[in-house]
C-alpha cells in the first residue's frame, strides 16, 4: 500500500490515490485473497474518481490488520477514507468522522500505519497537518469489540506524542516488554519520540513523553540518520531500529527518559587480526525487521535483499537477494 506520495517507503508502480488494495492471508500453508465484494463506502473526491475509473475497491491502502477475536475481519487503513472494516468479504463498517482521525485540508482521513497490544487495544497512527491534533490515537478492546457501526470518536482515546509529528509516514512499536510505545514520522533528522504510558495506554493522565532528537551511541558519538524507517521490539525486550543509515538499537526502552540514555550502534567484527569492525548494514536502508523464535533478525533492505542476522547483530548469517532466492526484487 502506499499514502498518496509516500515520503521514504518502497511502493508500487502506482503511487497516487487510485492504488488498488490487495491482500492474502496464509492459512495452513495456503495463500488466499482478502477479498473485498461488497460495496465499500466513499466520501472523499479522490476515492470517488478513483471509483470511477477503477470500480468498486479500495484505494490508497496504508496497512492491513486481523482482528485478534475473529480472524474472518480485517482492518484496511488507507490515505484517503480511514480505516474500513471488512468481515468474509463484506464492509460491516469504517471509522473516518466517527474517530479521532484528523481530516486533512477537510478532505481525507489519512492513516499510516497500526497494531494491536497485547490486551487487543488498536493503536493507529494519523497523518496530520497540525501539531496540535493526534497522531496516535488508541481503540480500546472493549470499544473494538462493539459493532463497528455503533463506535463514535468519544470511544477513542488520543494520545499526546509531544506535539512535534506532523509528516505522513508514521512508524512506531507498542513495546509488549516495557510500558513504552516509540515513534516517528517522515521528517529528517529528527531522531525519535517516545511515550511512557505505565501500563494503560487507555489512560493518558499518567503519561509521560520525550523527544530524543539527538542520538548518542555507546561510545559518545553523535547518530543522526536521515530518517527512521521501522521499529522492531525483540525477545529479549531491545528495540532494533532500521533506519536510512543501517540499524541501531534501544537496548532499554524505559532507559529513554533517562539523562544517560544512548543507542547501541550494533558492530560485526572483521576477524581479520585487526580487533576492528564495522556498523552492521551501515550503508544499506532498512525498511524492516522481524524477528524469528531464536531472536535472530530478518533485515529488508531498500537496495540489497534480505538479510539474516544473529541476535546480537555481530553477525551477518545469510544474505537472500535475487541470484540465490525467489526473490523478485532486491
């Protein structure tokens, strides 16, 4: 999917409003479309000509999410019409003027990107023009569990990120280790923001938030990567953090609000005699990272394919592009 003209992110052959959204689920080991059959509802011009043209779909799609209660419903978010709600096929509701989603230029309700804690709260980012509305807002469970035709914008909850995003392009991850949700939008040099919530993201009274717009790594030196592109909490609680410089990590996301806080800029030794080496990945444009059950990291690159890496980093285990994989693109 994409979000209109997407700032950072690899996107298709078409980036505009009338990129179609496709989907696949992968259930024992078979892949099937998210279909979308019925109509869906329209209210903004660009999907209304985009219908025109193209028929009846959804367009401009931004992220994908099953629910954690029935796998038959899906959540669609798109850079035009908010999020739909799609049950077997069928649109059973949307969540636009009846959320907390900013309207941009009062015309488009543009989401980014989202996903569920641990106690089923739906966390979704919002592209705004103004630093004065929210950029995170929260669906709680018991909220998300009501027919979606029911919900109003006073069943969600806005959280305060510190005022300062206000790009398209949000990333963030809700830490399931630490009570501390980490963000960023599509600005430049801007480092990271970060949010304290104590265990009740539904409550934000008790929150507290930081900017950390400058990075210094372990061994006092400056990082200031041109932009953050995906955040990545592992098993062991660390954040890894893939950015337009290559990869570093919050080895304690609580340790953020702290006045000695540092990043970890991760280093494969060369083995060569020399005691030297070097920033893993430093060169490539980290687009994402997942991390398997031996905590080791899949890497996706902008340039160079994948990469398989070990739970520290210190080691480059395989690296999948198009001569040695399916792949189809590097």
């Amino acid at each position: 999917g994409n979000l209109g003209l997407s700032l950072h992110f690899a996107i298709g052959d078409v980036d505009d409003q009338e990129c179609i959204f496709s989907g696949n689920i992968v259930t024992d080991g078979h892949v099937s479309d998210i279909e979308v059959n019925s109509p869906v509802t329209i209210k903004t011009s660009g999907a209304s000509y985009a219908q025109q043209a193209k028929g009846n779909h959804i367009f401009s799609p931004t992220f994908v999410l099953q629910d954690p209660d029935d796998p038959s419903i899906h959540y669609v978010g798109t850079g035009l019409e908010g999020i739909y709600v799609i049950k077997n096929g069928e649109e059973i509701g949307k969540f636009d003027e009846n959320s907390k989603i900013y309207k941009v230029a009062s015309w488009a309700w543009r989401v980014c990107s989202a996903d569920f804690d641990d106690d089923g709260n739906m966390l979704v980012t919002v592209s705004t023009e103004r630093s004065d509305e929210p950029v995170l807002i929260v669906l709680p469970a018991d909220k998300r569990r009501k027919d979606p035709r029911t919900i109003t914008a006073d069943d969600w909850v806005a959280l305060d990120m510190g005022g300062v995003m206000v790009r398209r392009d949000m990333v963030f991850a809700a830490c399931r280790k630490s009570p501390v949700i980490i963000m960023q939008d599509g600005r430049d040099n801007a480092g990271f923001c970060a949010l304290y919530h104590r265990g009740t993201i539904t409550d934000p009274s008790d929150d507290v938030t930081k900017v950390v717009a400058t990075m210094t790594d372990q061994d006092g030196k400056t990082f200031s990567p041109q932009h953050t592109l995906c955040f990545t909490e592992d098993k062991r609680g660390r954040v890894w953090a893939g950015s337009t410089q290559g990869i570093y990590e919050i080895p304690n996301p609580l340790g953020i609000f702290n006045s000695d806080f540092h990043i970890n800029r991760l280093k494969v030794p060369r083995n060569d005699g020399t005691n030297l080496a070097d920033y893993l990945l430093e060169t490539e444009k980290i687009y994402a990272i997942a991390v398997d059950n031996s905590n080791r990291k899949w890497i996706g690159t902008a340039d160079s394919g994948l990469y398989l890496v070990s739970e520290n980093g210190d080691e480059v285990l395989a690296n999948f592009n198009t001569s040695n994989s399916p792949l189809a693109t590097n």
